[in-house]
C-alpha cells in the first residue's frame, strides 16, 4: 500500500536490475509518467509524504487515524468473490475494479549489459583456459570416471583389505616385539616336541599360504593406486630427467666461470691486496708506535700530579688522573707493567678527596674569620670556584655542611669580640675577674644597646659576606648544570665522545685530532715529559702556545669570571680546559658520567639557599642569646617606654635589613622581642594602673584647674595627632591655666585625675605607633585601666569610699556632677581610642575591640547611675519637707521656701559643671518627683481642684515655686506642667 502522497515509483527493468545514473550530458529518455495508484484508507488525513513511515505518537497521534489502525487482513484480500482470477489479480479488492496492470518500464539509472563489455576479460583468460583444458586431458578428473564402477571397486578393495587383520597397519608394528611376533606367528598351533608330525606340517603351511594372501591383497591394493596414479608417475620422472640435464648445463657454466675467476684473480687481484696488506700492515705499525708514546705519557702521570698538587691545583690533578684511568681502560688494557697504576691511581685520588676538604675548611675558616674592615669582595674567588668544582666533580656534596660549621662557630666569635671590645672601654668593668655573661648585664642600658647595635652591624656585614660566597658556589653549581644539560642536548647519546668545546672547534673549521694525536696532545702539553721540557726549549714553547689556546677557549665558554684569575688558578683552568678538550673518545662521556646528576645538582643549589637561611636564623640566635642574657636579671622590663621603644626599632631593622639580604623571614630574634615586649607591656600597664589608683585614692573630686599643656594634648588629638607632643623647653612659654577643658566646643570640668589619664591612654597609643606587634595586648591594657577608672570612681564617688580614704566629710552634688562630667570626657574619647587601634589590627583581630564598647557601655551606666544619685538626693529632700506641709497663712509657705532653696543651691552647684541640655533633663526629673511628692500630700490633706480657699492658697504656693525655678539660669523655658498635682476626676 502507498499514499496519494508518496514518492513516484523507481523505474525498473525488465530483468530486474536497477541501472546506473546516466551521464548529464545525455538527453534523457522521455517515459509516460506512472499513473499514482488510488488511496488504501480514504478517511485518512492528508499529511506529508514521510508521515505513513514514522511510528505512532502516544502523545501527538492518539486521536489521528494511522496505518497501524488498518483492520483489513490478507484472506479478506485474497479471497474476493467478485474476480475469478484471484491469483494475478491481487489489488483488485482494495484498489477497484478499474485497476489495469501496467508495463514497468527499465530503470534509466542503469546500463544495458552486453557480452562485450567481457571482451576483454575473455581474452585475457583464454590463454589460461586452454592450459587448464590441456591439463585436464593429461590428468583426468576424479569426476570423469562412472560412479558406480569407482563405488564398486572402492567397496571391493575396501572388503579386501578387511581381510588383513589390524595389526600389520598399526604405525608401531616391529617384529622385534615378542608381543606383536607372538600375535603374527601363534606357536601355541604347533606342537611343542621337537619332532615334525603331519598336523605341524600342515598348520605351518596353512599360516604360510594366509599371510601370502595378505601380502597378495596389499600388493594388489598398491597395484590398484599405482595404476589410478601412472600419468601423474610418469610425468613426474620425465620432469626429473629435464631436471639432470638442466643441472648438467648449470655445472658446466659454474665450472667455467671458476676458471675464468681464478684467471682474474692471479691476473689482476694479487697485487693490489698485497699492497693493501702492506698499507695495513704500516698502519698496524704506527698504531703501535703510538701506543708505546702513550705508553711513555702514562709513565709521565704520577710525577705530573704530584706536581700539580704541590700547587693546589687539585682539578687539573683529578682530570689528569680520571683521563689517565681512562686511557688505561680503554687503551692499555692489559698491559702487564701497568697492572698496578690503576689502584695507585685510585689512592691517590682518595687523597686529594682529602686535600680538598681540607683546603675548603681552611679556606672557610680564613675567609669568615678575616675583619670586617677589609672589602667586601670575596676572599680568593678562583681558588672557591676551584675547589667547589673538584669537591663536585667528587660527589663531596657535604662541603656545605662544612661552611655551616665554621659558619656557626664564625657567629659565636663575632659576639664574643664584640662584647670583648665593649668591655675594653668601660673602665668599671674587669673582663678577667667578671665571667662572659656577667659583662653584658654590668653594663648601663646605653652602652648594652651600643654593643647590640655593633652586633647587629656585624652580623649584616656576616651575613653580606656569607651570600657573596654563597652567590660564587651556587654560580658554579649552575654552570656546571647548565653546561651537563646543555652537552645532553647537543649530543643525547654521546655517540662522537667529543665535549663542546671540540664541537666548537669543528664548527669553526678547525682540524680535527685523531684520537690517538689527541691522547698523545694531551698527555704532552704543559711538560708532561718532564725530562723532554728541560732539554728541548723549542717543545715548552709549544706547549704554552698550545696551552694558551686551550685557554683562550675555555675562557670564551666559561665567561667572565676567569678575566679576574690569578696566575695559579689560571693554569688551573687552562689544564682543565686542555684535559676536557683533548680527552680520548668516550672520555668526555666518562667525566660527564663522574659528575653529579641534574638531581644532585638542584639539590647542591637549593641547599646553598637555604644555607644562607641558616645563616640568617644563626644570626637571629646568636643576638637572641644577647637579648637573654641582658633580660635574664629583667633589666629589659625596667626600661623606660622611650628605651624599649628604642630597642624595639633597632631589633625590627635589623631583622628587616635581614630579611632583604638573605630573603627568609626568620621569627626567633622577633620572637624573643615579643615575649620581652609582652613583660614590658604589663611592667607598662602595672606602672600606670598603679599610679591611675593612688590619683584616685588621693582625689578629693574638685574642679582642677587645666595646664595649657593638656589643652595643647588635646587640640593636637582634635587633629588627628593620637601621639604625645614633644617636651619644651620649662618656662618657653608662660600660659596660665584654664577652668574648663575645651573639647570639640564644649567645657569639661574635670578633676586631675582625668587630665593625667588622658595622658595614659595616650602613651599607650604612643607605644602602639613605636610597637606594633604589641597592639592587641596594650589593646587589651587599656580597656583594662578604663575599667578600673570606671569601678575605683564608683567606689569612691557613689559609693562614698572617698569618705574613708581622703576623709571627706560628705560626697556633695558638685562631687556627683564632676565625676559624671569626667566620666563623659572618658566617654567622648574612646571611639578616638577604638579608631586608632582599628588601623593596627589585622582584620581577624577586629573582635577584641567589641570591648571597646562594653566599656562604652559601663560608662554611660555609671552616667545614669549619678543622674539618679542626683535625683535621689532631691527626692528624699522632697519627701522630707513635703511630708510637713500644710495649706494655710501665710504664703508662700515655709516648707515651699525651703524647697525653693535647696533646689537654687543644686542649680549653683551643677550649673557651671553639667551642660545646659543635661542640667534641664535632671531638673525635669526633679520637677516630676516634686510633683509626686506635693500630690501625695495634697491628696493625704484632702485638698483638691475645686476653686475654694485651700485651692487658692496651694495655688499661691505652686506659683511661687514655679517663679523660682523658671527664675534659674538655662531653666526659664522649662515646661513644668504644675497642674498634674491634682488628682483627675473621674
């Protein structure tokens, strides 16, 4: 079945076949188009072409008609009662009764395919067949012959061969057996006397003549195969004699093809092998004499080390050794004179192992122990270089622990003369009866913390000369890494055994030495032979010419630092350079494989880094042991803030003069000023606690006069400047004092103590600015003084303790006013306290300031504390006169005027201390108790709002009071509200 709306049909042929896409070029045939076939489903919706083909959509189709809902089976189609032919006419039932078959016309898409098109194919093959055909006649096919005469004779000798029994075809039947002979030849059927009776005679024949049968069957058999298989046998014995005669002619060629080689040979090859051999012969000669020079050179080693090592020229020694042992080796191995060298070799490098440790302590020793005074240039840089190179060459890679032992006992000397120096200049001090720690503790703090400056001097200059040091011997470390990486670059399998230096001379165009002229180079340049160079003039000066080429060299490749060599490390690096450049082949492969790996080599350099941190940490302890043993009788804790402030800086510069120098942040030395600082800090604190409670012990609580000098204080924190002014001159200026402390424009009236707690708190910002690792502990100091202030002042003031201690005779309302204005000048400077700390704390130190403000807290409780005092006060005055009070003639009453006075004396008393904001709140307060109080008494009289006499009386009273009140400085808008004495009716 297909759509209305499907694709039109493929063309097909007529075969069946589909054909090829016509060339464009080729006008197509013109076809009658196909007439579409009529719709199977009409009720079904038009759609698109592709829509029959897709699978029903649960979702998008349950509603839409689909092929798959299709009820018509195939019986129903094939059964159609209306047409007789129901075999060719299939479509009928569902596509009408107008359906005609129609001619399906051949696809254009493919060719026609005639017989010649295999044209060439065939003839290609004919050959081939007519070979295949001949050999078919010649060997027939099994096929060929009749079935049933191959059955029949197959089933024949099949039976035959049956016959035989199965021993004689097992693969292991040997006679030899006396099982298998037994089983062949059954004596049992033969008598066993001695004697020959008829019945033996006739078994053995009877045996006789069954195994010819079996012999005949076999050969029979065999006769049979062979004649299925004569052509074949045939064929291939006549294949055998063309084989012989072909062999024959090949034997025949080979022979004369001999003779004519041996002709050439005598003709025209003796001669010139002859002089071949002889040419190898000569070169066999020349090897040898140069082996016997080598030989000689060889000879020449042992008095040429011992006379490179009595000039210290410990590299040269070890290369003319490691090349000697090499040419051994490879050269002259075997050679029974020298069977001992190689051992004596081997020690003597042991002991220039030895000479070099040696001479690098002693070198170390010189160089860390010489005075500062001198430059600061390193102490002979190529004799360093030198030894650094031989020790590596080595493998010693401990030398560095050397340096940092003699680096170590260097730092206990430095202190030692420098207290010895000190010492000497003090007379009071004897250095031969007093012990070496006593001196430093005898000592004033001024001429101690000169000496610590001359230490920490000292120890800069220790330090600058260890990284020069340290700078020259990881510089080598780093060449020879970068020359070992840059020579497996250039040659990763070391297959010439040349070093750079040769492959620079090649490139340049240089000749290149054999490698015997090399070895013979070598081991004769700078008077090896020794008894030839004393004789012969003319071979020392070409000698040093050929050694100062080999140094020009090495200098090119090596850079600057040989410019500045001395004449002795000079030959030393010419004899390095010349060893290096000259060494057989594979020599350089051999010192390459001496020295240390890529690995050991970082690791060389990272320790010489962290060699110099160690020097830094020595440093740090040895001026520790210096600050110990000054702070062991605590001489460190008695010193002034202006002294440690001192100290403080000198220590902090120096560890960060340290810290740029060697690049390590080293905590000991900081570490030890911290705990020192941290005693300061509380010796600071307990001084100024103490001080801030006998100033509270001995205050009376009156109004101090205020310096100008505290004035001063305080405009330069008005300013920003949280820092105590410098000391003038006494009588620079002649300023008298003021009443009040103007603050931000307003007065505060404060006693002395506060004046000198401002001055406190200021020497603790002080000490922060000169200290700052100390901030959080004097952080926590000065809220720790605030509070005692804020508890010793509550004591004394609203607790009346000043009674017992200073022996006041009573705690008045001015004492209560100045203690809470005092307490709002505490008030009004800490937020400046809490930002100036802020600045100095790290951001997860921010939580110690929430003190700051429970402090901030305490205070203003304290404030209101007195403010009710204050009230109290007049509250209890109220009640007391109050409570006598009576409404009649005359008026104003007495009780009213005494009233009137007490609170005219408080107005004098809190006037000029408390602001006018605060001093109309209390009255306020105090109004509203006074109300209170007349209003209970009027209630308990009986007296009310009702126009009579009483009423007009109390009113007398109530007017007089508010006329003086009103009547009171800063009080004249005070809103009294006076009719809240009466009761509200209800």
């Amino acid at each position: 079945m297909s759509s209305n709306q499907g694709s039109p049909p493929i063309p097909q042929s007529s075969d069946g076949l589909f054909r090829k896409p016509r060339d464009p070029s080729v006008a197509p045939r013109h076809y009658r188009r196909v007439r579409s076939l009529p719709d199977v489903c009409p009720k079904e919706p038009p759609g698109e072409a592709g829509a029959l083909c897709d699978g029903p959509s649960v979702v998008a189709d349950q509603h839409r008609w689909t092929v798959y809902n299709s009820k018509v089976n195939l019986p129903a189609a094939l059964n159609d009662p209306r047409l007789a032919k129901r075999e060719s006419d299939f479509f009928t039932k569902s596509w009408g009764l107008d359906f005609t078959e129609t001619e399906v016309m051949p696809s254009f898409y493919l060719p026609n395919i005639s017989r010649e098109h295999f044209s060439s194919y065939l003839q290609e093959t004919a050959q081939r067949e007519k070979i295949h055909e001949r050999c078919k006649n010649i060997c027939l096919n099994k096929d060929d012959l009749s079935v049933p005469t191959i059955t029949n004779n197959h089933d024949k000798a099949r039976a035959e061969l049956e016959q035989v029994p199965k021993i004689f075809m097992k693969p292991e039947f040997v006679l030899n057996d006396p099982a298998t002979f037994n089983a062949v030849l059954p004596w049992s059927h033969f008598s066993v006397a001695g004697g020959k009776n008829s019945r033996d005679v006739a078994s053995s024949r009877l045996l006789q003549e069954k195994l010819s049968h079996y012999l005949d069957v076999v050969e029979v058999s065999i006769a049979r195969q062979i004649s299925l298989r004569s052509e074949a046998f045939f064929h291939a014995m006549s294949s055998q004699h063309e084989l012989q005669d072909r062999l024959r002619e090949t034997s025949d060629a080979v022979a004369k093809l001999r003779a004519r080689t041996a002709a050439i040979d005598r003709v025209m090859c003796r001669g010139p092998l002859r002089a071949l051999r002889d040419t190898l012969t000569r070169n066999n000669c020349i090897k040898l004499h140069n082996k016997l020079k080598l030989m000689a050179a060889v000879h020449q080693t042992q008095p040429t080390v011992q006379l490179l090592l009595s000039t210290s020229e410990f590299v040269g020694a070890l290369e003319l050794i490691a090349t000697t042992k090499e040419v051994l080796q490879q050269e002259l191995q075997g050679i029974h004179s020298f069977r001992h060298l190689g051992s004596q070799l081997c020690e003597m490098e042991r002991l220039i192992d030895k000479m070099m440790v040696a001479d690098f302590s002693t070198y170390t020793q010189s160089d860390l122990s010489r005075a500062f005074e001198e430059d600061g240039q390193v102490l002979e840089k190529d004799r360093l270089q030198s030894l650094v190179f031989g020790l590596l060459r080595q493998r010693k890679l401990d030398f560095l622990d050397i340096y940092s032992e003699e680096m170590i006992r260097a730092a206990k000397n430095i202190v030692r003369q420098c207290v010895m120096k000190s010492v000497s200049q003090i007379s009071e001090i004897d250095a031969d009866t007093v012990k070496f720690h006593e001196q430093m503790r005898l000592m004033t703090f001024h001429q101690w913390f000169d000496l610590l400056l001359d230490i920490f001097e000292h120890f800069i200059l220790f330090l600058k000369r260890i990284k020069a040091t340290l700078s020259v011997i990881r510089n080598v470390v780093l060449e020879v890494l970068d020359s070992s990486q840059r020579s497996r670059l250039a040659d990763p399998n070391h297959s010439d055994g040349r070093t750079n230096e040769e492959e620079e001379e090649a490139e340049s165009g240089g000749p290149a030495l054999h490698a015997g002229e090399a070895e013979l180079a070598y081991l004769t340049h700078e008077g090896l032979f020794i008894s030839d160079a004393l004789n012969e003039a003319e071979q020392r000066s070409n000698a040093a010419a050929h050694a100062q080429l080999r140094a020009q060299t090495h200098t090119e490749t090596c850079g600057s630092d040989s410019a500045s060599a001395t004449t002795e490390s000079s030959s030393s690096r010419e004899h390095n350079s010349n060893t290096t450049s000259s060494l057989p082949i594979g020599g350089a492969a051999a010192i390459e494989d001496v020295m240390p790996s890529d690995l050991e080599l970082s690791r060389v350099a990272s320790n010489v880094q962290e060699l110099l941190y160690t020097a830094s940490d020595v440093s740090h302890d040895r001026c520790v042991k210096v600050l110990m043993t000054r702070a062991k009788d605590g001489s460190l804790e008695r010193l002034s803030a202006s002294e440690f402030v001192c100290l403080s800086q000198a220590v902090e510069s120096f560890v960060r003069d340290t810290e740029e120098l060697c690049g390590r942040r080293s905590m000991s030395l900081r570490g030890a000023l911290q705990s020192q600082a941290n005693r300061f800090v509380q010796r600071f604190h307990d001084e100024r606690k103490t001080k801030l409670s006998l100033l509270l012990d001995n205050e009376r609580w009156k109004q101090a006069e205020v310096p100008a000098e505290f004035q001063d204080l305080v405009d330069s924190i008005a300013d920003g400047r949280i820092m105590l002014p410098e000391r003038k001159p006494t009588g620079s200026e002649d300023r008298k004092p003021g009443e009040f402390l103007c603050v931000d424009g307003q007065k505060y009236a404060v006693v002395g103590t506060v004046l000198l707690l401002i001055r406190m708190f200021l020497e603790y910002c002080q000490c922060v600015n000169d200290i700052p690792s100390i901030t959080t502990d004097l952080l926590t100091r000065l809220t720790d003084l605030l509070k005692h202030f804020n508890s010793r002042s509550c004591q004394l003031v609203l607790g009346a303790g000043a009674l017992q201690v200073v022996g006041l005779k009573t705690i008045t309302t001015r004492n209560l006013a100045l203690a809470s204005r005092c307490l709002q000048l505490v008030v009004h400077y800490i937020p400046v306290i809490r930002a100036h700390f802020e600045t100095r704390l790290q951001p997860r130190q921010y939580s110690i300031l929430r003190h700051l403000d429970h402090i901030t807290k305490d205070y203003n409780d304290h404030i209101a504390e007195i403010s009710a005092k204050l009230v109290a006060i007049m509250d209890s005055m109220f009640e007391k006169a109050l409570s006598k009070y009576e409404v009649k003639a005359p008026m104003p009453s007495a009780c009213l005027r005494n009233v009137c006075k007490q609170m005219a004396k408080m107005h004098e008393a809190i006037y000029e201390l408390l602001p006018e904001e605060q001093t109309q709140m209390l009255f306020l307060r105090i109004n509203a108790s006074f109300k209170l109080h007349l209003k209970r008494q009027l209630a308990r009289l009986g007296v009310g709002n009702d126009g009579g006499p009483q009423y007009g009386l109390v009113m007398v009273d109530v007017a007089f009071y508010s006329e003086n009140v009103q009547a009171l400085r800063s009080l004249e808008h005070l809103d009294l509200n006076m009719p809240e004495i009466w009761e509200q009716k209800r």
